[in-house]
C-alpha cells in the first residue's frame, strides 16, 4: 500500500496519507511532514521520545499529533521516520522514533499544520488522512 | 461567480450567497486569469462572509489560494461588532520585509560579493531548525515579546534611524507575553535572529530604475546601481505555534460558530470576547518578535558588510514593512469616521502622503512600500495613495505570488541548474539546500512587474524604484 502522496497546492503542501488502520494512517502523515523536510527514507530509527495526546476529534487528534511533531522538530532537531501509535476512545499514547535533524541535508520546512481540506476517510480495509500544512 | 469590471484594473465580485459585501479585486485581465485557476477567488467570497465585515472584501493582484483567507485578502472589520481571524493574518504573523539602503555601488560590490554572502551566511543562520547564535532566558524572550525593537535598541542592535523607519516603530503596545503559551516560546527561544527556510530570504540588489527620483531620494534610493539589501522573514515557530493555538481556541470555546463556517480555517473570535481581545495580545506579541528579529539580522549583515569592506559603509534601514498583521486603524473623516481592524495577509499597509501614522521623514511621500519579487526578478519600492486608503483599506500587494505549488516546481526545476542559470545573468546564490532553490524558481511565481504596474494602474500605489537581485540568500 501507498504510504503517503503529495497533491497540488499552490503555496502550500498538500498530502494523503493511507493505511490499513487509523493509527497506520496517522503515522504515515508524520512520515509524509518529515519528507517535506528531508528525505524520510535515509532516516535511521536511533533516538524515540514518547508522548500522550486527549483530543475530542479524530480531526483534532491528525492536527494535534503532526503539530506535535512540528514541537519535537524545532525544539529537539528531531525527525521522525517510525511510530508506535495506541489509540484509545479519544486519547493517543505515541512512542515516535527517528533521528537528529543535524545528521540530514534538510530542504524544506513545515510552519503549521492547518485543517484546511482535512479529511478522514475509511473504507473497509484502508484509511486515509489529508492534510495541508503551512510551508 | 458575476465578476464585473468597475473600472481599469478593478473587478467587482456582488453579494452572493452567503458573502455579507462585495469582493473587490485589483488585477490585470491576466492576472485575473490566474486566479481563477485555484481556489483563491472563492476564498476572497468566503472572506466576505465573516460577521462584521465593513463595506467590501479586497483582494491584490498577487493573491492566491492560501487556506481560509486568499493570500492577498484583505478584510476590515467592526472593532465592537465584527471579529478576528487568526488564519485571516497567517501562521507566519508579522512576516515581513526590510530594505537597508547603502553607500555602496554595484562596482564596489562586483569584486566582494562571494565574501560578502559568505559572510552573512556565517551570520545569519537559515534553513529548518536553524538556531540563532543569541540564547534567550525566558525572561528576555517575554521582554522581546513585549517591547520588540526596543529590546534590541536598548541591547544595542539597532539604532533610533530604524525605530523610526519601522511599521509601529516597532512595538505593537498592545502585546503580553502572557497570552503566547509556553510551546510557543519554546519554539522560538533559540530561533532569535534566524531566517527560517521557504520562501524566507536575504537579498543583495541593486538599484535597476528609478521612477519618481524625488521621492526616491526620500526614501534614501539615489541613482541606479546603488546597492539595496532586502530582508524577508516573521516571527518563526514562535508565530506558528500562537497562530496554532488561538485556532484551536477558537475551535474549543465556539464550537457553534466553528459549525456554521463555510471553511473551518475561517475560525474567528467575536470581538467582544476575551479570546479575540487575548489573540490580538498575543498576536502583537509574536509581531514585536519579528520586529526584533529583523533588527538582529539587520545587525548582523551590517556587520557581515563591514567585515568585508571597511567601517566606513553604511546600511540606513529605509523602511520595514509587516505583510501578515491586523491593526487597528481609522479610516473616513468627521461623521464618517470609523476605527476598524484590518486584517490584512499577504498585503502590505499603504499610508497615503500626509497619513499621521507615518514617519515625520516620509509624512510628505506616505512610507516606502516594499514588494519583494522571487529569486532572480525584480522587488519594487513604491509608495501609498489617497486611492489605497479609499478602496483598498490602506492595502497593497506584498510580493509577486506563487504561481505554480512547491511540489510542481521541484519536478519542473532543478536546483544545481538554476543557480547556474542565474549565475549566468550575474544573480549569486547561496541556499541552505537545492530544493530551498528550485521551489522558489522565478518560473514559480507570478510577474512581479506586472504586479506592481498593477497596483499603479489600479491607483493603491506608486511606483518609485526597481531594485534586481544581485546576492540572494536562501533557508
């Protein structure tokens, strides 16, 4: 399955992240935010921090996790490239994984995520994300 | 959607469905065209549908799809009865644009330009996650919150020349630390004179054409080939994070209002609502950073400037220009007379000649206006217009804008290959990375010249200078 695609937009970034379960997704969409800044494939699994989110939306919770990814990046240098996500009613346990930002050519930067177009779609056996973020 | 033209370069979109007034929109029939090719003309409509909205939403001949307001909207609204918008000023608030005139020539900068870039590249960290060299104690960073440049006066950054030449002299008054939560200020703790990535950048340009050498001169632009920097950036995670945060206080406390939006990046707080009063605290906050923030890279380059050439160069700041702020501002006379908040993203303000607000050096020109181009065009200085004030709240464009997504652009160029192309036609490049350099290829963007004709022909602006890019500096 397609991980993440990049779709048109004419000042911003645009993408649609899949998996076959809602936490796949959402970790495919920190993935897709940290090809905005690097190339996610080269980046090595080496340091993790851990997380805990309580939203009151699935919507919330897409925005809240990718701006807490944005948080770890400019204030730790840290890019994600794996997660493990528990997701439960409306609270999110995270266990994100990665490297230091100093170890990569970087060429891109995120400033926000928005909920401009943001959606959530299931279908039986596949979830997608979309999300478009300040660049 | 009905557009009628009003009059040479004004187009005239009439309340429809939900808009509350019309849209107005400044732009040549091409430009025109462009807009209609994304979503930005129905963003400008949805603008309108806003409570409180006075006489008609504007759009600028650069505008384009942003999310919730066009970039290019500009919207005022009734102070008491209307509200405020953080995505109607943009994530990254106060991004902005400073132009340092100097007393060099293009012959004096042909020989130095490489060290010169080498050197404010060691100076000026750019690129994602970049730090800046100055670390802040919390404490400082909710002085530089409140005060803005004159914290960097009082530190010796800057100089009272430039506490003149800037938007609010460089302090919103209105700002408190208190209202930007802690994320925020972690974000830009360590980012205090950094010029973040994008389209973020630092230009060397000469000076190409002057058109009204009178108020030029004003403005301290004294014949061609005089070499300009151009400084273009905001307030960094710091303004990110607060435009984040008060949105999804919007979200939490109205949830009402959030349901009965056209588009949810519309969110609003009423403005007699604590919130709105608390954004707008916290929005002068995150400004006041930029304010510093410029004035510390100012200092920089003129260090990086002196170092190379000696300490007799000068570098006045001419003026420094906020393109994603509200403000309050008062427009119409005696009965007529009304105090508004204008949002204004991707706009500029345009006082016009003789406005109290502007700085007694340019009270009889109105301040110089600033409209940057993209790598390797042009930037234009110009200056305000009774028109301006009338039709477009004081508003004009602030850059060329894009044209074609960053994505679009990474496949169409090359970033090894356009620094060769304009290295070629004698435009020096430094960038953090490749992509930070085909992603803003001039391709990308619209025609800057035909942005600010524009603005001319339309009447809310006045050409004055053509600066052309000479050393580019990019994140």
């Amino acid at each position: 399955m397609e991980e993440f695609r990049y779709l048109p937009h004419t000042a911003d970034a645009k993408f649609q992240a899949f998996g076959k379960t809602f936490a796949q997704a959402l970790k495919n969409a920190g993935r897709a935010i940290t090809n905005l800044i690097t190339d996610v494939s080269k980046i090595k699994p080496l340091v993790s921090h851990s997380f805990a989110l309580t939203t009151k939306s699935e919507e919330n919770l897409v925005v809240d996790f990718l701006q807490e990814l944005l948080f770890l990046t400019e204030t730790k240098g840290f890019l994600m490239c794996d997660a493990d996500l528990k997701i439960e009613g409306s609270e999110l346990k995270a266990k994100v994984h990665g490297d230091s930002i100093k170890n990569y050519e970087t060429h891109g930067q995120v400033k926000g995520i928005t909920y401009h177009n943001l959606l959530i779609k299931k279908n039986s056996g596949k979830v997608m994300i979309q999300v478009v973020v300040d660049v | 959607m009905n557009i009628k033209t009003i009059e040479n370069a004004i187009y005239e979109i009439a309340p429809e469905g939900r808009m509350r007034v019309p849209l107005r929109i400044f732009a040549s029939e091409k430009l025109m065209e462009h807009m209609r090719t994304d979503k930005c003309l129905e963003q400008g409509m949805n603008m309108t549908t806003l409570p409180g909205i006075y006489s008609h939403g504007v759009m600028m001949p650069d505008a384009h799809q942003g999310y919730g307001f066009p970039i290019g909207g500009v919207a005022a609204f009734d102070i008491d009865r209307g509200c405020i918008s953080p995505g109607g000023i943009g994530y990254d608030i106060n991004c902005s644009v400073s132009l340092l005139s100097t007393n060099l020539d293009k012959k004096d900068m042909k020989p130095k330009i490489h060290s010169v870039l080498e050197r404010i590249f060691q100076r000026v960290p750019c690129g994602v996650g970049s730090e800046g060299a100055i670390k802040l104690s919390f404490d400082e960073l909710d002085e530089i919150l409140n005060t803005g440049l004159e914290w960097a006066l009082k530190k010796g950054y800057s100089d009272e020349n430039d506490k003149q030449c800037t938007e609010e002299h460089g302090c919103m008054k209105e700002a408190d630390s208190d209202k930007i939560s802690q994320k925020a200020k972690e974000r830009g703790k360590n980012q205090l004179g950094t010029l973040g990535a994008g389209n973020h950048f630092l230009e060397i340009q000469e000076v190409d054409e002057i058109f009204d050498a009178d108020t030029a001169e004003i403005f301290g632009i004294y014949h061609t080939g005089q070499i300009c920097v151009m400084i273009h950036c905001g307030s960094r995670g710091l303004g990110h994070q607060t435009c984040t945060d008060y949105l999804r206080i919007a979200d939490i406390r109205f949830p009402d209002i959030a349901h009965g939006l056209v588009d949810r990046e519309l969110a609003y707080l009423p403005s007699n609502s604590q919130e709105a009063k608390d954004y707008f605290a916290a929005m002068s906050a995150a400004a006041n950073f930029a304010f510093a923030n410029h004035r510390i890279i100012s200092w920089n380059i003129r260090h990086a400037f002196r170092d190379v050439f000696n300490d007799r160069v000068e570098l006045p700041l001419t003026y420094h220009i906020a393109h994603n702020m509200a403000k309050k501002e008062d427009f119409g006379t005696g009965h007529e007379k009304r105090r508004l908040l204008v949002h204004r993203k991707g706009a500029t303000r345009a006082l016009a000649p003789y406005h109290p607000n502007n700085p007694v050096r340019y009270m009889t020109t109105g301040h110089p206006i600033i409209i940057p181009g993209s790598m390797g065009t042009a930037s234009y200085v110009l200056a305000g217009t009774e028109k301006a004030a009338t039709q477009a709240f004081a508003s004009t464009p602030h850059g060329a804008g894009r044209l074609m997504s960053r994505h679009s652009a990474n496949r169409q160029y090359r970033g090894e290959e356009l620094k060769s192309e304009l290295e070629h036609r004698q435009i020096y490049v430094k960038s953090a990375s490749w992509r930070g350099i085909s992603e803003e290829a001039p391709g990308a963007y619209k025609n800057v010249d035909e942005v600010a004709q524009v603005s001319q022909t339309a009447g809310i602006g006045r050409m004055v200078a053509r600066l052309k890019p000479f050393g580019v500096i990019k994140g």
